[in-house]
C-alpha cells in the first residue's frame, strides 16, 4: 500500500461551482502529478508539479490550475465546472520530474458534476 | 495513433489459464509501467521497466526496448486478478506518462 492519499473519495458539485482535490506524497517524493480519467478511457495528464513549481502541463485550460505545498503535498482546483468535468481524478507521486523513476498513484477522486 | 497501444482490449479466461497482455509503443521511452486498476478505483503500480525482465509473485513482465514491445503475464490467473491493466510509458523527453488505453481482465472460477 502507498502513502499516496486523495481526498475525498468521492465528490458531487453543481455546473459552474468551483472543486479543490486534495494529494499526499510519498514521503522522499518531491514531484506530484495529476491526471484526467473520464470512464472508459486512459488517463490524461492534467499538469505536474515539482518542488512547488508547475512543471508542464496538458492539453486543459486555465480553469484547472494546481498548487504544491511546501510538505510536497498538491491541490488541484477546477473552477467554473463543467458536466464534461466529471471524471476520476489521479495523482501520481515520484522521485523526480523525468521518467525512469518509480511512481505511486492514489486511489483517485471520483468527481460528478450535475 | 496513440503512442501506446495494448493488447487484447477485453480478456475473459479460465482460472489457472495463463494470460498475457501486450503493449507497443511508438515513442523512445525511459522507463515503461505496467499498473492495476479495479473498478472504480485508483491505480497500482505493478512493475516499472527499463530492460529485460521482472517477476513479481504470478506475475512476469518483460520489455524489448528494440523492437519497442513489453508483455505482462499472469501465470495460474485467479478471479482476484480481475482489473484493467494498464500500460504507460515515460518518454525519454517530457516528464509525462503516456496511458495506453488498458486491457480488462476478468478470470471466471
């Protein structure tokens, strides 16, 4: 089991509401990223954060945007949802920024947006 | 065209059949994932590969960096090993995952 946490679990907001997620490292890890997975499809990467700084980002707009903490822990913040907004959301906690290096997923929030 | 692509994309089978999954990828790569996902939930890494071979309890993986191929295999497949599994690939430049689009197993007892 990894030290990776998402909270909460399970989320339900209103078109046009604002929603923050919420990530744990592992602990060593300096670098949190946070992928998109609408049903039935593979995730998408959303952005990636590395000690407190966005380090590349996806093909998403500037509603979704992140925030990395000193302790390394992340927050995704999506404003003015949309119904195309519900999805799972993933992160993902590793060593580094580059590849090659062993990652730990959370076990995601699953988002609705009525 | 995906720059990760598996196969089969749906695989129903016997329990103690032997089962394997594959994945192509387009893409110089520094390291290649297999994961689990069980419904509705998070994502478990399973191996992370850069080369040759890893086995881990049933489970075998193995990676041909040429001709840019990996296979995941379940020996002595259990009910309990029903999930999608997913392979991901770290590009040599970027600092991304690439997702293929997963393989969903289900093992009948």
């Amino acid at each position: 089991e990894t030290g990776v946490t998402q909270s909460p679990t399970h989320l339900i907001k209103t078109r046009g509401q604002q929603v923050t997620l919420r990530c744990s490292s592992q602990s060593g890890h300096n670098t949190v990223s946070w992928y998109q997975q609408a049903l039935g499809q593979g995730p998408q990467f959303i952005f990636q954060y590395y000690r407190e700084e966005e380090n590349g980002r996806g093909n998403f707009p500037p509603r979704f945007s992140g925030l990395q903490f000193p302790n390394y822990s992340s927050e995704l913040n999506v404003n003015a949802l949309e119904l195309d907004d519900s999805a799972l959301y993933l992160c993902a906690s590793s060593l580094g920024p580059g590849g090659g290096t062993e990652a730990f997923f959370g076990q995601g929030t699953r988002l609705t947006v009525v | 065209k995906n720059e990760v692509e598996q196969s089969p994309q749906n695989l129903t089978a016997q329990e103690g059949e032997f089962i394997t999954i594959n994945c192509s990828y387009s893409v110089g790569i520094s390291a290649l994932h297999w994961l689990q996902q069980h419904p509705g939930g998070g994502i478990v890494s399973l191996f992370m590969l850069s080369s040759g071979k890893k086995k881990h309890g049933r489970l075998i993986a193995t990676i041909n960096i040429q001709e840019k191929h990996s296979s995941l295999h379940i020996t002595a497949s259990h009910p309990r090993d029903s999930a999608v599994y997913i392979c991901a690939v770290n590009r040599i430049t970027g600092n991304q995952f690439y997702f293929g689009t997963g393989t969903s197993l289900t093992v009948i007892p």
